[in-house]
C-alpha cells in the first residue's frame, strides 16, 4: 500500500513540474518538488 503511494506521489509530482514548466508558471514547479521530496521522506522511512 505504502509503495503505490509513494508510485502515485511521484507520478502527480512530475505531472505538476511538466506542467509548471509548459505553462511558464512556478507554483505548481514548487509544489512538484515539495511532492517528490516527501516521497523521498515516506521512502527513507522504511
């Protein structure tokens, strides 16, 4: 359960930098990071 999230995480993460970037605008770039950073937290916690 713990590893689909962190596999859905990552997708929304890279959908929001995709489209901060294509879109020209930064919020949603920062929170794309922010979602991949958590991921990287939720998985060291292990």
């Amino acid at each position: 359960m713990k590893t689909i999230l962190l596999i859905l995480l990552i997708i929304v993460a890279i959908v929001m930098i995709a489209l901060g970037i294509s879109a020209n605008i930064l919020p949603p770039t920062l929170t794309g990071v922010g979602f991949i950073l958590i991921a990287l937290m939720l998985y060291q916690k292990k």
